[in-house]
C-alpha cells in the first residue's frame, strides 16, 4: 500500500500529535522527513510516493518481522531504495535470519524484470537494493556469492576513500618526522589502496570485507551452472590484511582455479589470525603461541562453518564438490570448523598444523597431508616431558593421523640440512619450506600437482 503525495509539513505534523508522549519516536521525525528528501522530495515542502513501509522503518526499524521486511524490500521501488540508504535498524532484521531464507527470498525476485547494465544475473531491483546498503549485503550470510561481490564492488569507493585518508595520515607522520610512524604501516595502506582500485574496477572480487575487524573473503572464479568443484582456502599462522593484499595467501587458489575448469575458490580470512600484527598486517612472534590456541581454534572454528552454510545456500555452489584446505593453522581452522557441523568433500593438509581433541575424521570425507621438512614438522616431533604427549596440538597432527593420506616432499635446498637444525641457515629453510607448499613455485609443482588431482578426482 503507497502513501500517496506526501506533504512533509502534514505528515511531520501529524505524527507529533500521534507520538507527543514519545520523545525518542518524536526524535525521528526529522530523519522522516529527511528521508522522504532523499527519496526524491525538494525542500521543507517536497511531495514523494514512498511506501507506508518506510514510514514504519524510518520510526521502529524493528518492527517489522524478517517476512514482511522481506516480502517489502520484494517490490521496494526506486524511491523506497534511495530512502533506505538513510536509514538504519532494518539491517540488523536481516543479519539475524536464517541464511536459507535470505537466499529463497533473493532468488525470487524476479530477475526477467531486467538486469542492471553491465551487471550480469543482478535484476533492476537487486541492484537498487545492493547499492542501498552495499556493505551490508556484501557482508550477509545467504547471499549468492555474486551478488555479495557485486555489493563489494559497489562498497569499494567508500572503502578506497577510507583507506586514502589513512595513507595520508601516514605519509604525513613520515613527513614530520614523528617518531612513532611505522614504515610498514604506510606501505601496507599503499597496498591496500592498489587493492581496492583492483576491486572498484572488477578485477579482484571480495565476498567479505572489513578492514577494521580483519575479515576478508576473497572469491577467485565465476560460480555458475558448470561449477563442480569448490574450494575454502585457509592460510596459516601470522597472516594478515597485507598478505592479500600483495596477492601472498592466493597462489595455490589461483593455480587450482586456472587447471581445473568449474573451480570457484575462497580464500578466507574471517577475525585476526595467531600473529597477526595489529596495524602494519607483518608478523608478530611473541604470539606464535596462538597457533596452538584450541579455544581460539574452536571459536573460529565455529566462524568458519557459519561461513559455509552461508556459501553453500547459492545454488551454484551448494551442488558442487567441496573441499577444505588448510595451511599451517589454516588446517587446525578448517577441522575445528568440522568439530562445529561443516562437512567437506575433501580436506587437504599443507603442512597442517593440528586438530582439536574432540575432532573425528568423517567417514564420507577424503584427507590428504602435504608437506616438507619445515620448522613445524620439526616443532611436531617434539614431545612435551610433562605430558609425554606433543608440544604441538598434543601431538594431534595430520602427520600423526592414519587417517590422513601422507605426501611428503623434498625441498630445493633440503641437501643442506644435516638433521641436527644447528645453524640459523637451516632454520631458514625449515622456514622457507613451510611457506613453499602455500606457494605456485615450480619449486613447489609436484605438490600443486598432487593437489590438483585430489580436488579433481
């Protein structure tokens, strides 16, 4: 039902009346007001047609149930979406629904309405809807992916501007020569503003992104109806918002979306990892010890298999194969996300760093473990006197487990170590082989290669 040529003065004046006992609902009757100007009114006196449901949302945004507010934003017309930009409330009635529901309800809006120009399989309305509130719907769970992306694209120039400003700051702290400026910081910013460039132009697609909360989702590959197999990439211990950025944590990814057709991979980082620095995104080695962390490996755990149930309601990706990999902690992420209720295809260990106790390996599920000799296999063979059981994980590792089908591979300098690990040179390549197997090395080929095969067979 539409509340037809609106006079401001009229409306404002009669829900004063209606509301004088109220002071908080009489509070909102400037944002009213303002929000019936931005739906396209002109002035103090300006006449619009917006529906009676921006007039509910604009004075108790929580009124609404999840269906109705579903069912409104169905048919929210042009005005309505430019409305609902200045309002705030709504979103928070969608972020607590069921995901499923989110997806049926985006999927039933129909998209022979006509689609958006340039802005394949997004429907006139969708794209008003997603320009309306970008950051949101590029952050809710139930989404189809690409209409997540789209919103991410939509939400880049305000994250481009936020980033620009913060660079500024920097490079004006360098400049005066303050002591506390951080060199790493402003090179970090300088990446993430070529990063973002890259997202604003559709060249890198963002399924999640909050630089404050380090959550990012990148997606690699197009879902779509040839879609088979899907793939959630966790990298390990110590990374940050700047290993995406340089493009660090996406090898493997990227080689895996490029050899095998109907691939769309996620490479996930949701919340700080172990070690991760807090405002320059370097490493950070006085906790290390995070990595071996099993609350905080089951709390993200849990993020995780929210993260999948959110994914898999897209009807391109819920058929498709899925697989898990883990780098280092990664794989500890990925098998607690298991412990919570996300189920896999396939799970595949680079040089995985553990299980929780209560994990128990799925019986429908495939698991594989690559890796080298590298410092955490070395730190694996270590055995705590107090306990008699492994310092790392409790000796709970993939490389421990039956269940796991073992690779192991020789590094390219693996001719210099001599067992004993006594010099800081072979430590440097116990380092260096951890970080090779998250690599497209050709150094690293016959591993990517055995990967390839487990995630196409």
């Amino acid at each position: 039902m539409l509340l037809g040529l609106s006079d401001l003065d009229a409306v404002g004046s009669g829900l004063r009346r209606f509301l004088e006992d109220n002071q908080q609902d009489a509070t909102r009757l400037s944002d009213i007001a303002s929000t019936f100007r931005a739906a396209g009114g002109s002035g103090h006196v300006g006449q619009v047609t917006v529906s009676n449901d921006v007039l509910v949302l604009a004075t108790v945004p929580a009124s609404l149930s999840g269906p109705a507010l579903l069912s409104y934003l169905s048919t929210a017309t042009p005005a309505d979406a430019r409305a609902l930009a200045t309002l705030t409330g709504w979103q928070q009635t969608l972020q607590r629904m069921d995901p499923s529901k989110i997806g049926a309800w985006w999927a039933g809006m129909n998209a022979a309405a006509g689609t958006a120009a340039d802005v394949a399989g997004v429907a006139q309305r969708q794209e008003l809807l997603l320009a309306a509130a970008p950051a949101m719907f590029g952050a809710l769970d139930g989404m189809p992916a690409l209409a997540r992306v789209r919103a991410n694209q939509l939400n880049a120039p305000s994250l481009l501007r936020a980033a620009e400003k913060d660079l500024e700051t920097a490079r004006t702290l360098s400049g005066t020569g303050q002591a506390h400026h951080d060199p790493d910081r402003t090179k970090m910013l300088q990446n993430e503003v070529a990063y973002l460039k890259q997202v604003e132009a559709g060249n890198v697609q963002l399924y999640l992104y909050d630089r404050d909360r380090s959550r990012i989702v990148e997606m690699i590959g197009t879902p779509g109806p040839d879609t088979r197999h899907v793939i959630t990439y966790v990298p390990g211990t110590f990374t940050g918002m700047n290993s995406f950025y340089t493009g660090g944590v996406q090898q493997v990814s990227k080689y895996l979306r490029s050899e095998a057709p109907g691939t769309v991979a996620f490479v996930y980082k949701d919340g700080r990892f172990p070690g991760e620095e807090d405002t320059a995104g370097g490493p950070t080695m006085g906790r290390i010890g995070e990595a071996n962390d099993q609350d905080l490996a089951r709390t993200s755990g849990q993020q995780l298999a929210s993260f999948e149930s959110g994914m898999r309601t897209d009807p391109y990706l819920n058929g498709a194969e899925q697989t898990g990999i883990g780098h280092s902690w990664g794989l500890a992420n990925v098998t607690s996300s298991e412990v919570a209720g996300a189920r896999y295809d396939k799970v595949i260990s680079l040089a995985g760093a553990g299980m929780l106790p209560d994990w128990e390996p799925q019986p429908t599920t495939e698991y594989s473990n690559l890796y080298y000799h590298d410092v955490l296999i070395q730190g694996q063979g270590v055995t705590n006197p107090f306990t008699n059981r492994g310092v790392v994980w409790d000796g709970n590792n993939p490389i421990h487990r039956d269940e796991f089908d073992q690779n192991f591979y020789r590094g390219p300098d693996d001719d210099e170590l001599d067992g004993l690990i006594n010099s800081v040179e072979e430590g440097n390549i116990l380092m260096d082989n951890h970080s090779l197997i998250a690599t497209d090395s050709e150094d690293n080929m016959q591993a990517l290669e055995k990967m390839l095969g487990t995630v196409t067979r």
